[in-house]
C-alpha cells in the first residue's frame, strides 16, 4: 500500500530543491534579480537530504518484499531507468538547439550515454583516466549516491536478513566516522590517508549516510512505535548539528524532527501532505528532479531580460515548469516504460 504523506514530502523537498537552484544556488552567475534572494534560499540544498531519509525508509520496505538480490537489482533499474532516459535526452536536447554559454557539458553526447549508466564521473575518472565524462545535469549527483545506498544496504541484507539494522547501523556509522576523521585530519597537522581518500571520492555515499538510516529508524518506528528508534533519530539529528555546525542545518533537523514525530504520532498534523493534490505530483517527483536544474535554469536565464525588474517571478514560473514538465514525462514515458521492464524483467514468465 502506498503511504500518500510520503508523497507530499517528496514533494517539499524538490519544491525546496528547486527554491535552493533557481533562487541561491545561481545566482549572481548565471542571472540576478531586483531582490537578492541568495541568502534566503541558501538552505535548499538540503532538500536533497530530505529525499536520502525517504529513500532509506522505502528502499528498506521494498527490500524485505523482495526475494533476491538479482529481483532487487531489477526493480531499481525498473525504477530509475525510464525517468533518467526521457529526462537526459530532453535536457540534452535543448541544450544541445540552443547552445547557451553554460553548462556545456549537458549538450555533449557522451555525458547523455554516460548520465544513463548511473555511474559518477569520479568512478570513471578512476577506472577510465584518459575519458573526460560528466553529467548532463549536475544534479544527478545524489542518483549515484542512492545507487551505493542500494548495493550497500542490499549486499547486507541479503547476507543476515535478521541482524540487518544491526549490521546496517554498525557500517554506517563506521564509514561516517572514517569519512569525517579522514577529512579532518589536516585540521590536526596530519595528512590525508590517500587510499581512503580515493575511496571516499568515489563513494561519495558516507558523507550523507546517516540520512539513509533515519530513514531505516523510521520505517521501524513507523511500524513498531519503539521509542529507541525514536531516540536513535534524535541522536543522529544531533549528530548531524555537531558534524554541520551550522543555524541552517540545525534548524532543519529541528523541522525534520517535527516531520518525523508527526508522521508517526501525530498524522493529522501533516495529514494535508496527503490529498490527491500532492499525491499526483509526488509519483513525478523523480523526473521532475532529473529535468528542474539546468532546464529551469536555462528557462530563467532566457527569459530574465524580458521581465526586467520583475523577473523574480521567473523562480516560480520554473517551479510550474519544471513539475508540469516532470509530470508529463512520467505519465507519457516513465510510467509505461517501467510497466514494459517489469513484464520484460520481472515477469512470472521469466
């Protein structure tokens, strides 16, 4: 059964996402408004951490209704494939007609195959040195970090089904640590372990971890109501303030933690992130990700010197843009295409 309020809350953090891209993150380099925004929108980036605590709450439920590794492996490529295609293709497209003067590497064919293969440019620039490949939008960035989520908690599971929090929380928070000491080691007049550094580099995942297994505590308090999972939470939301030590992320732990205590205690607090409204956008949240930074971006830039000292308003008119387009994507492509893969993949023929 699907859990509407999830779906609101996919679709939060991609509107926060989308406020952070079109509203901070470019601006001043790509287009400037009357209103400095900058400042404002600066902690929409963590929308996408929004999206890793959802992630680990359902990619755990779907992993103990999947039978093998190899089932697993498929229904991920079911999911991810469809949307990344329809939406590199048509960010390249446009990029490609129009050749504006950023972001050239969203116009090159090679980043379009590479961006398909889920991989990230810092594995190929390990195992293929003398190939330069790129993303087509830079904000396919945290699929690779989903992707060693999924080989990580997957590969556990699969061995020791009945430890697998266990075993799960234990590696997480070894990785994190070893991440963090490593990074900070300079700040204690020591070098960087190189080797560990490599490795870090490309399995960008620890620096996000503990995210994931909110989301894991999550899914068991939702299911149980044990207050150690709750206190689990806690701790780590605490952690997170530590390791950031900063206002912004403080303060949005202290809103993830009203989230996460209202989804499970409190519904009715958070009950509208529900309706059929926000259900509708929250299946496209995934192509609506993929397609919304450099098309939304190219779409304010364009546009920016008709509007004049009103062309704020061009942040909001992306928004609309980029879900109308995300949801067309999904309804005309993705959706259909997942449905063929399952009955190519997963069929009970097969």
């Amino acid at each position: 059964m699907r859990i509407k309020i999830l779906d609101g809350l996919r679709v939060l953090a991609i509107f926060i996402v989308m406020l952070y891209h079109y509203y901070s993150r470019f601006y001043g380099e790509l287009y400037e408004y009357t209103i400095n925004t900058k400042f404002f929108f600066k902690f929409g980036y963590l929308g996408v951490e929004l999206f890793f605590i959802i992630s680990g709450f359902v990619i755990f439920l779907t992993l103990r209704k999947t039978k093998s590794l190899k089932d697993f492996i498929k229904k991920r490529y079911i999911r991810l494939a469809p949307g990344m295609l329809a939406s590199s293709i048509l960010t390249f497209f446009f990029f490609y007609l129009l050749n504006p003067p950023f972001r050239s590497e969203a116009g090159e064919l090679k980043n379009l195959l590479f961006s398909n293969t889920f991989l990230s440019p810092s594995f190929s620039a390990l195992v293929l040195k003398d190939f330069n490949f790129n993303y087509t939008d830079g904000a396919y960035w945290s699929i690779w970090v989903e992707i060693c989520f999924y080989i990580f908690v997957s590969v556990l599971y699969y061995l020791n089904r009945t430890h697998i929090i266990r075993n799960f929380s234990l590696f997480n928070i070894l990785g994190t640590l070893l991440y963090f000491l490593n990074l900070n080691l300079p700040s204690l007049g020591l070098q960087r372990i190189a080797l560990l550094s490599v490795f870090f580099d490309v399995f960008n995942f620890f620096r996000y971890a503990l995210w994931f297994l909110i989301g894991i505590y999550l899914l068991r308090l939702y299911e149980s109501r044990e207050r150690k999972f709750l206190v689990g939470i806690t701790a780590i939301l605490l952690i997170l303030c530590l390791i950031s030590n900063s206002v912004t992320v403080t303060l949005f732990n202290i809103l993830v933690w009203f989230i996460i205590y209202s989804f499970v205690y409190r519904p009715h607090f958070i009950e509208f992130l529900g309706n059929s409204f926000f259900s509708r956008l929250g299946v496209a949240t995934y192509s609506v990700y993929l397609i919304h930074q450099n098309l939304g971006v190219l779409f304010i830039s364009k546009l920016s010197p008709y509007f004049g000292p009103y062309n704020f308003v061009l942040g909001i008119f992306a928004i609309i843009f980029s879900f109308g387009i995300g949801v067309l994507l999904y309804e005309v492509f993705e959706k259909k295409a997942a449905k063929k893969l399952y009955n190519l993949l997963l069929s009970s023929k097969n």
